[in-house]
C-alpha cells in the first residue's frame, strides 16, 4: 500500500512538471512565432524598400540623361553669374544653380541604389564655349549689336531657353513613362519650373 502511494505520488508530480513544462513550451513557442513573424515583416519590408517602389527602364535613362543635361546648365550659369551684365540674367542663374544642383545629387543617389552607372561627362550647350570668350562671342551671329556684356546675356538666354526646352521634353517622357515615384515628381517639377524660366527669358529677350 505504502509502494502503491509513492508510485502515485511521483505519478502526480511527473504530471505536474509535465503541465509545467507545456505551458512554459506554449509561452516560448507563441514568442517564437511572433518573433519569427516579425522578423518575416522586417525582412519583407526591406525587400519592398529595396525594390524602390518599382522603377523601370526610363527612370533610369531618365536620371542619366538628366544629369549631365543639368550639368551643362550649371556650367553655363557659373559662366553667367560672372560675365552677365543683367541683374535679372544673374539671379536666374542662381536660381538654376540652386535648383538644379540638388537634383544630381537625388539622381544620382537613384541611380546607385540601382546599380546603374552615374554619368560623369556635362551635356554642353551648342556654342558654349564661345561664351567663355567674349572675343569669339562677338562673332555670333545676332550678338554684335550691344556690348559685349549685353550680348553674352542674350546669348546665355538664348541658349539657356532651348536647353531648357530638351529638359521639358525628357521631363514629360518621364512623366508619361517613368514609374518612380520620385522620379516622376521631379519630372513634373522640372516641367512646371523651366516652362516658367523659359517665358521668364524669352520675355528678358523681349519676345514677350
């Protein structure tokens, strides 16, 4: 009798620890299975962010054919903000310089997180290096009317204006075409900011 209530006792102990040893093991599994499901959202959401909403063939020759365009236009505005003899000429300048400058490095930045490569090369405009000298300026054709400082502010305009038009153009292809996020929002920025410098300088030239 006194064997058969030891063997219960241990018996009951046994099933005790047993009870135990589940509910500890549910308590760790349930922290498991949410530790494994949110380890499974973070890693899904790094795979989403990764993809960077998706961008397609023309975001990229969007942010390459970009760059180097504005590129030129930099160039042409450090020219301007020394040799302009307009006021307006040299604050339009600045203003390109600071607008523009930003978005390389935004594109830039796209294009790395993409892998793709970077352009390094500038898109000069047609007869810009002419504008670097005033001497070979003056034999523009159209630009030996005024001063020679006059006559660079309405060169810088005039080629300013139609590389402002290419701008629009690879801009609105983006627009229709791209489909990053971020990419087509600064097309449609480029759109509405150099359609308004181009009435801006047609306007300094007086064609408005």
């Amino acid at each position: 009798m006194r064997k058969t209530r030891s063997i219960l006792v241990a018996m009951a102990a046994t099933a005790a620890l047993a009870v135990t040893l589940t509910a500890c093991g549910s308590e760790d599994g349930k922290s498991d299975t949410n530790s494994s499901s949110a380890a499974g959202t973070g890693t899904g959401a790094g795979a989403g962010s990764g993809k960077a909403e998706d961008h397609n063939a023309q975001d990229v020759t969007f942010a390459q054919g970009m760059i180097p365009h504005h590129k030129g236009a930099l160039e042409m505005a450090k020219v301007a903000a020394k040799k302009a003899s307009s006021a307006e000429v040299k604050a339009l300048a600045a203003r390109i310089e600071k607008a523009q400058a930003p978005e390389i490095e935004t594109m830039s930045g796209w294009l790395k997180t993409w892998g793709k490569e970077v352009p390094t090369s500038t898109q000069s405009m047609p007869g810009m290096d002419s504008m670097e000298s005033m001497e070979s300026m003056k034999a523009m054709p159209g630009m030996n009317h005024g001063s020679a400082a006059e006559d660079f502010d309405k060169a810088f305009l005039t080629m300013m204006i139609e590389h402002h038009k290419g701008a629009v153009e690879m801009a609105t292809t983006e627009k229709a075409k791209g489909q990053y996020g971020p990419a087509t929002s600064m097309a449609d920025d480029v759109i509405r900011t150099q359609t308004a410098e181009i009435a801006e300088m047609n306007k300094l030239l007086g064609k408005n």
